[in-house]
C-alpha cells in the first residue's frame, strides 16, 4: 500500500488549519479509510485537544525522531473510530526538533499501512513549513476570504510550487460568511478564486457549532446537521476522487426566501 | 397589512443590492489584486520609482507628457501579469527637438565616459575635470533654455488643441510571470 502524504497550510495562523486537518481527517476515517494525522506544530499542539485525545498521549513526533519509541508506539488511536491515528507533537519543544529528513523518513514508514497521511503544518513560512512539507506530495491550502489570509496564501502557493515533490496542490475557503458576502463586504469565494488562480476543494461556512465542538473534543462532521460537517464531509469525498458539487450556503438568500415564504403564508391565511 | 410587508420587503432587498460600487469588499479585491503583483514580482516601491524616472526619461525624448499623470502600474489576470503604462501626451516633439535633446545625450554622455577614464589619474586633475565639467553643463543648460523659450507660443498652441482631446499613450509589456 502506498499512501497519499497531504500537508494542510496556510502561512497565516487562526484561520483553521487545525480545525481542517481534524475534520477531513476524521470524515475520510469514517468512511473507511486509514488514516494519520502528524501535528508538526512542534511546542505550539492543539491537534490533540480538537480530536480529544490529550490525556492519551505518551509519546510524541519528537520521541520517535530521537528514538525513545517506536513509531507505531507514538500514534495515538482516536477514541471513535480505530482507522484514524494521531502522532502529536511535542509540546515542549521547539520547531528545530525535527529535520525535514526525518519528517519524510517518518511518513515514508506509515505511507505502506495507510491510505491517507495528513500533515498539519505550523502557521510561517520558516523552518517548521518547511519541514512540515518535506514528506507530502500533495497539499491544501487553507484560507479565508480576509485580505491577510489570501495574502499569506498566494505566498504559500508560490512556495509549494517551487517545490517539486508537491505534485499538486488545492485551496480549501474557510469561514466564509454568506451574509457579509452578500452585502459586499467580504470578498466571495469567486473573488478568492480569482485572485489565487487555485483549484478550490473546498468551501466552508462559518458555523458556531465549530466552537462547541472544540470545546468538546470532537470534529464538527460528527455532528449530522452541521454545515460545516458536511462541507468538510464533502471535502473528504473529493479527496477520494469524487465528484461532489459545492454547497450552497447562500445564507442571505435564504433570509429573503424566509420573508418571501412568510409572505406565502400571509397570502393563504 | 400587505403593503406594510411589501415595502419591509423591497427595504431589505434594496439593503443587499445597494452600494455595490464602493463596497469594502471592492476595495479589499483591489487592494489585494495590486499588493499581489508586487508580491509576485519582487517589484518593491524604490525599484518602481527607478523605472518611471528612467521610463519618463526615455519617453520624454520624443513626446511631452504630463509627468505628475503618468500612470505605471502592475496589472494580472491570472497567472499573466502586465506592466500597464498610462502616460497622458501634452504632445508630440518636433524633429528638429529630438535631435536637440538627442545631442545633448551624447555629449552628456561623452563627459561621463572622459571623467570615467580620468578617474584613474590623480586628485589634482581631476578636480580641474570637474571644474571645466561644470562649465560645459552650464552653457548646456543655458542653450536648453533659451530653445525653450524660442518655442514657447506654439507649445501653447498645441496645448490647447490636443488637451481638449486628452490623447493619451498606452503602453502594454504582457508578460508571463511565473509566481516564485
């Protein structure tokens, strides 16, 4: 078995690449696939909490680079569903930690038992990018449709096209607000097309739930009724070669639908 | 009780589609659109600054323009990015300009290649170079001038015929530049 090595990125920090690499990472488990995620935000994890596995940790990345462990000893297995792993990084150290050697070295070894490893980069462009992206041949872009993080992205894209072993390469929106875009005053995901010249492979709405389910420790695709879940569903989905239509996620338009519905009602009363 | 609805319905309506033309998000598209060719480029503020001082020089040769309008932007569609050119012409030169401005070129270049090669000899020369050098400016600069002034009234003429039409030149380099 040769598996697929993806690097989720994004240059600016905040703007969901944790959050994406737990939930895409979770859906393509679910539905039955191998799956690990490698944190490589070595001194700064958070993969752990999203997927609620920080009491579970015992070893991490770093002990399997310096060889306190065995690789398979440091991976994590998630609480739900037994097809996906966790290799978290080291809270208390730095980013120098791991060599981008290693890190491939690292994801050579599981691409024979699993089909999907996703690697979830730092935020920067510096050594921990750099690292991060050493292994995968493909990756994702995540972004959302602020200045800042378009900005972060197109530098992001520019570097991974230098960079050969990345064969290719897709952006995922995120936190796009359908209300604000509506009113002109956040740029739409056409916009951001357009301007990054990137395949999309994702557009996800902005959604309180992602909240509440950080808080949990649980991947919003858990929750069936989540826009957000099922964005990331689909995102999954069209990683595995599907062909799957975006959502519409025209949330202002729906509010005019409301009224107009409202209006239906009044006229049959 | 409709109408109160109706006219609910066209305020919130309205509320969406107004104002698209100045729009933050316009704004922001724009914004971003021209600080990514620069970032694209490696273009930075000084080097720009370089190449319309140079590019102004060149084009003034040939035609007057308004060098406070001139226009030289970084444009993109894609992955293409275009050099875009606006120069607003005041109007064209005459022959007989060209060779002027032409001449004193050469000469002004010819002094820089004779003070180049002094360089080597010893301070005392040289200082005696660059004295005479001034000289040679000067009666230059004062030749320039009184050309100037020869010309004045039919500048004015022309002004008045061409500005009413705003001629303007538009310069297009489209080359493929491949994000680095």
């Amino acid at each position: 078995m040769t598996g697929r090595v993806i690097v989720i990125t994004s240059g600016k920090g905040g703007v969901g690449k944790t959050t994406t690499s737990a939930n895409i990472g979770t859906a393509l488990a679910k539905s039955g696939s191998k799956v690990v995620l490698i944190d490589t935000d070595i001194g700064l994890r958070n993969l752990d909490l999203l997927l609620g596995l920080e009491n579970r940790i015992v070893y991490t990345l770093v002990d399997v680079v310096e060889e306190r462990c065995k690789l398979k000893q440091a991976l994590v297995k998630d609480k739900k569903n037994p097809n996906l792993c966790l290799l978290a990084a080291a809270q208390t150290r730095d980013k120098t930690a791991v060599t981008a050697e290693q890190l491939k070295e690292i994801c050579e070894e599981l691409q024979e038992d699993y089909d999907f490893i996703l690697v979830d980069c730092p935020a920067g462009i510096e050594h921990g990018f750099q690292t991060a992206i050493s292994g995968a041949s493909e990756a994702i872009v995540v972004t959302t449709p602020e200045m800042s993080a378009v900005r972060d992205a197109d530098r992001i894209i520019g570097l991974l096209e230098a960079k050969e072993e990345i064969k290719s390469y897709k952006l995922l929106i995120n936190r796009v607000r359908p209300n604000l875009i509506k009113a002109n005053d956040m740029m739409s995901v056409d916009d951001v097309v357009d301007i990054l010249s990137c395949n999309l492979i994702g557009i996800i709405p902005e959604d309180t739930g992602i909240i509440t389910s950080t808080n949990r420790g649980e991947p919003i695709v858990n929750d069936e009724n989540s826009m957000a879940g099922k964005a990331y569903k689909n995102v999954a989905l069209r990683i595995q070669g599907e062909e799957v239509p975006f959502l519409d996620i025209d949330e202002p338009h729906g509010f005019i639908d409301k009224i107009k519905k409202f209006f239906g009602i009044k006229a049959k009363a | 009780m409709k109408d109160i609805f109706t006219n609910l319905y066209n305020k919130v309506i309205g509320f969406f589609q107004s104002d698209k033309g100045d729009s933050s998000k316009v704004i922001a598209s724009n914004r971003l659109k021209l600080v990514l060719m620069h970032d694209r480029t490696n273009l930075d503020t000084l080097t720009m600054q370089k190449m319309r001082e140079q590019l102004i020089k060149v084009i003034s040769r040939y035609i007057e323009i308004d060098q406070e309008a001139l226009d030289l932007n970084l444009e993109g569609e894609g992955d293409a990015i275009a050099l875009m050119l606006n120069i607003p012409v005041i109007r064209a030169r005459t022959l007989e300009e060209i060779e002027a401005i032409e001449k004193a070129e050469e000469e002004e270049l010819a002094q820089k290649a004779a003070k180049d090669s002094s360089e080597d000899e010893s301070d005392e020369e040289e200082a005696d170079d660059s004295e005479s050098e001034d000289n040679d400016e000067d009666a230059a600069e004062d030749s320039e001038e009184s050309e100037c002034e020869e010309e004045t009234p039919e500048v004015e003429n022309s002004d008045s015929e061409e500005n009413s039409d705003s001629e303007q030149a538009s310069v297009s380099g489209k080359q493929k530049a491949k994000k680095k």
